[in-house]
C-alpha cells in the first residue's frame, strides 16, 4: 500500500514543484522590474533626464579661439594688446578694424611729425638744406627797450627755397677789423630753418650797462654776413643793415648771440 500511494501522489508533487518554481521565478522578476524601475528614477550621470536639458555653452565667435576668457577691454587676457601684435582674437572682424583704427591714431603712426621733418627735435636726422645767402635774406636793425643797449637783428627768407641760418652772423660796426664776438651761452640746440617767408633772430648788445666796458665810441654803420655751415667764410657776401637812429655807441664788451627761432630767446642774455 505504501508503495501504491507513493506511485499515486508523484504527479501532484511534481505539479506542485512546478507551480513553486514559476511562483519564485515570478517573484524573482518583479523584484528585478522593481530594481528597474528604481533605477530610472534615479539621477543617471551618463543620461540626460527631462528636468535637466542639455544646452551646452556656445563659445562666443568674438572671443578668443584658444578659451582665453574674454576681459572686456578689447584685448586678450594675456595682456597683449591689439595694436601691439599681442594674441589675436578668433572674429577677426571688429578687432582687426579696431587695431586699423589704433594705428591710424597712434601717436607717431605713419608720417614723421613736422618737427622731426624740418630737424628740430625727435630722433629722426635733421634735414639739412643750403645756407642762408645774404643776397637772398632780408636783415633789419630794431631797437629795444630792454634789456638796454641791445638791439634786434631780424633776418627774412625772402627766397623761394628753404634755408638754415648757421651759428652767429658777423658783424662789424663801421671798419672793424673783426666781427663781433659771439655769445657761446647762447648756442640753440638746433640750427635754424627758415621756410620762404620766416625769420630768425639775433640779440646784440652794443655797450655795457654798468660802465664796465671800454674803448667805447659811436659807430654810423653796420655790416652782416653769414657764415656757412663750417663757419669759415660767408655765403653771398655782406649786407648792409640801417643803424636804428643812425647812431649807436659801442665798446669792447658788445656781443651778439647765435641765431634764433623766436625772438623772446635772442633777447634773454
């Protein structure tokens, strides 16, 4: 009997092995559905969600190409300017019109300035033009008040051509053996030009103020030349020049000064 009733309950243990196999199978996928799920509730750093969009940062065509950010001032973070070759943004457009405009603005852009043309100042070479000749320069005599017993000489570029006034002019005061001497303090630094139509200056002073000179006597006529470049001989000769009041007393301490562009510097000695 044992026997019999072992053979007869076979099938319904093998069916009830089965139903629990599905059962723990099934249970075994809900739990992995679950899992799942959860897991797409999650934050996923390799996933975008929908409440995170992604918008990625344009880089901006103006700025530079390199990431450099941008500090707002128009040039480079690296400190280089534009106009100086420095780092060069990526736009090209407005920045290399902004560097154009830099160095069409530039102080020193371009052209040399009016006084290094004309060697007057600057680094530029001094341009360098013929000598002043007497026959083509006009020279006055004017008085002055002060500094007393001074007087003006004025030269004109009455010629078409441009002109250097060289060191002092000589002078000579009726039959002087020897020009006037020169006043060494008052050197320029540069040496005169005169354009058609200028002037250059030359203080003289004719006698001592404080009595000190001597051999002092009045003279009636004044003879100007004008040295050349090397300051030996003259260049057209000697110009006669009018005695202001046609008279002037002179001694042995009378000097004339170098020649000057503004008259204010040939009458401060």
């Amino acid at each position: 009997m044992p026997r019999s009733l072992s053979h007869a309950s076979s099938p319904r243990t093998s069916r009830t092995v089965r139903r629990r196999t599905l059962r723990i199978a099934a249970a075994g996928l809900t739990a992995v559905a679950a899992l799942t799920l959860t897991a797409c509730g999650q934050d996923n750093p390799l996933r975008t969600g929908a409440a995170k969009p992604y918008n990625p940062v344009q880089q901006d065509a103006k700025g530079p190409a390199d990431g450099t950010p941008d500090t707002g001032a128009g040039t480079p973070a690296t400190g280089g300017s534009v106009a100086q070759g420095g780092a060069r943004p990526a736009g090209g457009g407005a920045e290399q019109a902004s560097a154009k405009d830099l160095r069409r603005t530039a102080p020193g852009a371009g052209a040399g300035s009016r006084a290094q043309g004309a060697g007057k100042g600057g680094s530029a070479p001094a341009v360098r033009h013929s000598a002043c000749d007497a026959a083509k320069i006009r020279i006055v005599a004017q008085p002055l008040k002060r500094p007393v017993n001074h007087l003006l000489l004025v030269a004109t570029n009455t010629s078409g051509a441009t002109c250097d006034l060289y060191l002092a002019p000589y002078l000579r005061f009726d039959e002087a053996q020897a020009p006037l001497a020169e006043l060494p303090d008052s050197k320029p630094q540069a040496v005169v030009t005169l354009a058609p139509g200028e002037s250059g200056y030359a203080g003289v002073m004719t006698s001592s103020a404080d009595g000190s000179g001597h051999n002092g006597r009045t003279m009636t006529s004044l003879s100007v030349s004008l040295p050349g470049r090397d300051g030996k001989g003259s260049v057209g000769g000697s110009a006669a020049v009018p005695i202001p009041g046609g008279s002037v007393y002179v001694d042995d301490s009378a000097w004339v000064t170098y020649w000057q562009s503004d008259a204010n510097e040939a009458t401060t000695w």
